[in-house]
C-alpha cells in the first residue's frame, strides 16, 4: 500500500507541476478561458501556476510534502469553486475532489 501511495503522490506532483508551467507558458489555454469566464483579474491565472507548480514541487519532497498538499487542496478549492461559480456540470468536481481527498489524507499522515 505504501508504494501505490508514492506512485500516487509522484503522479499528482508531476501533474501539477506541468499544468502549473502549461498556464505559465500559455499552453493551457482551457484554464485560461475559465479564468476569463469567471472574470478573474490575470494575475489569480498566474499565482494559480506558480502555487501549482511549486504544490507539486513540494508534495515530491518528502520533508515538504505535506506543505505541498496543503497548496494543492487550496487549488483544488478554488477549481471547485469556481465550477459552481460558472454552473458547470458536476463532473468538473470529481477529479478535484478526488485529488482534495488524497492529498488530505497525505496532510493527516503521521510523518513517516
């Protein structure tokens, strides 16, 4: 079990660290479109890379990675806020939740 949860850990820190660079590079340009739909000032796109990349940096360190999980649920937060901002549908939600979830569990872990 405790390799699935560092394959899990590896697998959301590499997401988030390349979706943070996407939005820094201005590849993802859905996330950017949502952050214009919702009216967003520019710079929330781009403290929102910046807390993701450095989430997923800091969730593969092992000495940081609940500090790492912390920033993540915080952008996970905010994805869900904003999908029931927008009146999204409701599957918008399942993967962020998903993620809130792990990375609460990996907050609640005694240290290792």
């Amino acid at each position: 079990m405790k390799t699935v949860k560092i394959i899990l850990i590896w697998v959301i820190g590499i997401m988030f660290i390349l979706t943070g660079l996407s939005k820094l590079t201005h590849v993802d340009t859905m996330s950017e479109a949502i952050f214009a739909k919702a009216h967003y000032p520019n710079i929330l796109f781009y403290v929102t890379a910046l807390v993701e990349l450095i989430g997923g940096i800091l969730l593969i360190a092992k000495k940081t990675k609940r500090i790492g999980a912390i920033m993540i649920i915080a952008v996970m937060l905010g994805a869900i806020s904003t999908h029931f901002y927008l009146h999204d549908d409701m599957v918008h939600i399942i993967v962020p939740l998903f993620i809130i979830l792990f990375a609460g569990a990996v907050v609640m872990k005694p240290t290792e």
